[in-house]
C-alpha cells in the first residue's frame, strides 16, 4: 500500500533522518521525498512510501510525534508513483490530440497532485463541462458540494478551499470561461508547492488546446 505523509519538522541537519528512522522502524520503506516549504525554521515535506500491509495511521502520527519537534499533519493514500512523469505523460497526450486538451487534463491531473477527482465548471452558468471517473454528477445534492457557493469554486485567481469535508483546489483556465476543480477528502489541504505545479500545467495545456 502507497501512503502519502506530510511531516514539518526543524530545518536543522539530522531531522529528515530521525523522521526516516521512524519510518523505517514502522517497516515503512521510503519511495520518494517531496519538499513543500523551508521557511521560518521549519521544513514541510511530503513522503511517499510503501507499507507491506495496510496502514494505521494513528500509530504513524504517534511514533513520529514522539520525536521532539516533529509533527504529523496527515496522512492519507496516494496513487502517485515515484519516479514516473505524469506531468510529461499529461502533455504528450494532449499535444497528440488537442481537441480533447481539457479532457484529458481532467483525467490525468489528479494524480499529479493526489487529488481524487476533478471537473472542469463553466465560470458562467456553474454547470460541469468534463469530470473525471471519479467525480460526482453534480457538485450539488449528495455526494457533491452542496452549501458551497458559486462564486467560492470560481475564483478570480487560483485558491485553495476546505469545504466539509472535501479539500478543494480551483484554477481559472487561462483565455477559457473554465475552472479546473481538483478534489480530495483524505490528507491535508493543498499546499501552496501543489497549487504551484498544477497551474504550470493548466497554462502548458491552455496554450495547447487553444
């Protein structure tokens, strides 16, 4: 089983190898470290690994939060394979048919940040436009986001948004009347770094399917 962890820990030499020590400790077996932010004498890293069987988090927040000044701020699973591309992947099949540029981007994009599903949602009439396999119908009702205002799923510019219990991501499509909303009812918020990567995206593949 993948497991995704966001650890923030001091920014000081030794640290990542007492968080790695843990983990494997736990059995856990390390797949790759992402860095999130280093800043104000701390450090926010994603970790991916790999557990032999299923995984009980609590024991995982406990262990580790039993080091000095380490804290566990979510742990959930992840489909995102280390050491593959599907940023690159994404663009290949994009560029090969633009015409599906944006539904394609929905089907693909949630792995890159480890996100469950996402939609693409008409900034004027709030209809959904494409969903990937896992996205409800509608974002209204059950399943969907209903209390949720319109005007918070389509901002003016990219944000994050907590909303019951989903963790929202919405980005304008540049020279489109489009949002793209990624989702997530496991694991932490989307950070700034996820944020970040993502928008890079969406612009490579606006300019694409334009």
């Amino acid at each position: 089983m993948m497991v995704r962890l966001r650890v923030s820990f001091p920014d000081r030499p030794g640290a990542l190898g007492q968080v790695a020590r843990v983990l494997g400790t736990l059995g856990a077996d390390i797949l790759q470290v992402t860095v999130l932010e280093r800043q104000t004498g701390r450090a926010v890293d994603d970790f991916t690994v790999s557990w032999p069987g299923t995984v009980d988090a609590d024991t995982v927040r406990e262990r580790l939060s039993a080091v000095p000044g380490i804290r566990v701020e979510a742990v959930w699973p992840t489909r995102e394979i280390p050491g593959s591309a599907p940023d690159y992947d994404l663009l290949k099949h994009v560029a090969t048919d633009p015409g599906r540029a944006f539904a394609t981007l929905v089907d693909a994009v949630p792995d890159l940040v480890s996100a469950e599903w996402a939609v693409t949602v008409d900034s004027g009439t709030g209809e959904l436009v494409h969903r990937s396999w896992q996205a409800p119908s509608s974002l209204d009702g059950a399943g969907g986001l209903a209390g949720v205002k319109a005007a918070d799923l389509t901002p003016l510019r990219p944000a994050t948004l907590d909303a019951g219990r989903y963790r929202l991501m919405s980005l304008p499509i540049p020279d489109t009347h489009l949002h793209l909303i990624l989702a997530r009812t496991e694991g932490s918020s989307f950070h700034r770094a996820e944020m970040d990567r993502a928008i890079r995206i969406v612009e490579v593949v606006s300019i694409i399917g334009r």
